[in-house]
C-alpha cells in the first residue's frame, strides 16, 4: 500500500496461502482479519485455505465456527472439499453432533472425502450406525473412492472390527 497499490484478493490469498504453509495460522488469520478490515473481497479459496488449515491444527478448530458464519455472512457457497474439511473440524473439536448435521445437510451424493471424513467421525464415536449409513450413501451414489479415502476406509474397517469384538 506504500506505494499506492491495493491489495486484492488474489494478493491477499496469497499471503494467507504464505501463512499456512509456514504452519502460521495466526499470521494467516491476521491477514483475514485485515482483509475484511480494508473491505477487500473474501473468495471461496480464501475460506478453503483458512478452513483446511483449522482442521490440519488440532489447536485451531475452535475458530472454524467464526470463519464458517464469515463466509456465511460474505455469502460464499462451500464447495464438497469444505464441507470434507468442516466435518473434520467437528471431529477434532469432539463434536459429532456438529459433523453429522454437515453431513445431513449436504445434497448426496458427495465427494468420498466428505464420505471419508464422516465414516472417520462415526468411528472415532463408536457410532456405527452412523457409519453403516455413510456406506449405504456410498454404495447408492457408486463414488469413485480416491487413495486417501480408501485409505481412511481400511482404518475405520479395523476400527469396527475392534469395536464388534469388544
């Protein structure tokens, strides 16, 4: 700004992108606050950066339900990715109830991510019913099942099994 330039949101995403990189959350969020603070457009990617980023910090999760009203109140539309990384917020947090009203409220079928982060919650609750439910939506809807996923699949298989057995 020194200069006479404005930043836009193409720039600011960039820095916030800088900040989760660097595993600074904080700095990103700094960048946000400052962001909206000069009136500067917020983009979906704005959102995915800071809210992917939430999940990955186990410390930050809190801050997701303020980021998710922003982008409600910036009326942004997530994408499956987001809402992959919100359920995973919820889980962190311990709050199944949260995870599974995201899940709900998602038109089917979804992305195996958000299949994935779901079937992850359901197990890490002992939930499944909820789980079981997750692999009908899956079967129904025949989702192409990414490496990650498959991956997270084969970890809730053993967690269910461990789970009958107990």
């Amino acid at each position: 700004q020194q200069f006479g330039l404005r930043p836009d949101t193409k720039i600011y995403n960039f820095l916030i992108e800088m900040y989760c990189n660097q595993h600074d959350l904080n700095g990103a969020i700094r960048h946000f606050q400052h962001m909206r603070l000069m009136n500067v457009d917020r983009s979906l990617e704005t959102y995915e950066l800071l809210l992917s980023n939430c999940a990955k910090s186990g410390e930050q999760v809190g801050r997701t339900k303020a980021l998710w009203e922003a982008m409600r109140s910036d009326d942004i539309k997530p994408s499956e990715k987001l809402f992959a990384s919100l359920i995973d917020c919820a889980r962190l947090r311990g709050d199944f109830e949260d995870g599974h009203a995201i899940y709900k409220s998602l038109p089917q079928p979804a992305s195996d991510a958000v299949y994935a982060s779901m079937i992850e919650l359901g197990c890490e609750e002992s939930r499944l019913d909820v789980v079981a439910n997750v692999l009908d939506d899956m079967e129904k809807a025949n989702v192409a099942v990414s490496s990650e996923s498959r991956l997270h699949l084969l970890v809730a298989t053993v967690r269910l099994n461990q789970l009958a057995q107990a």
